[in-house]
C-alpha cells in the first residue's frame, strides 16, 4: 500500500531558506532552539500545533500550503493573486 508523505519539514526548509532566515533565526522568532527547528526540518519531530500559524506567518504561506505533500514549488501567499468578489 502506497502512503502519501507529506513534506512539512522540506517546507520549512524550502521556505526559510526562501525568507533568508537561518535556523537561529527562525527559531528565535518563534521562540525555541535552532535545534528544534533543525528536528522540524529532519522530520525528527513536528513544531507544537499552536505554532503553526506563527511558523506559516514568518515563512509567507499558509498552512495548507506548508502540509502540502512535497512539491517543486510552493507559492509564498503574498505573490498569490486573489480573486475579487
């Protein structure tokens, strides 16, 4: 049985890298250790739900887009284009 993975942790990467952040940086935004952020990264271990919203505030994104299962790109949330209503 095929199982799907989901790339949250290569989406953290990809997208500090994106923003330019180091891991230090990154975790002192968001309050714990580069080596947190480092696990987060390795898939060794997930960031505490309640920072998930911050983490995808400070990465550009949302949170579909930082679960969403590897991809080539994910588009940041500010050059998404939105349709008015």
């Amino acid at each position: 049985m095929l199982q799907q993975q989901f790339g949250l942790g290569e989406n953290i990467a990809r997208q500090r890298k994106m923003q330019g952040l180091t891991q230090d940086a990154l975790g002192a935004l968001l309050g714990v250790s580069a080596q947190a952020v480092s696990k987060w990264e390795r898939q060794l271990a997930c960031p505490d739900i309640m920072l998930l919203p911050s983490l995808a505030a400070v990465l550009g994104v949302t949170l579909d887009q930082l679960f969403a299962p590897c991809s080539p790109t994910v588009v940041p949330v500010r050059d998404k284009k939105r349709a008015v209503s």
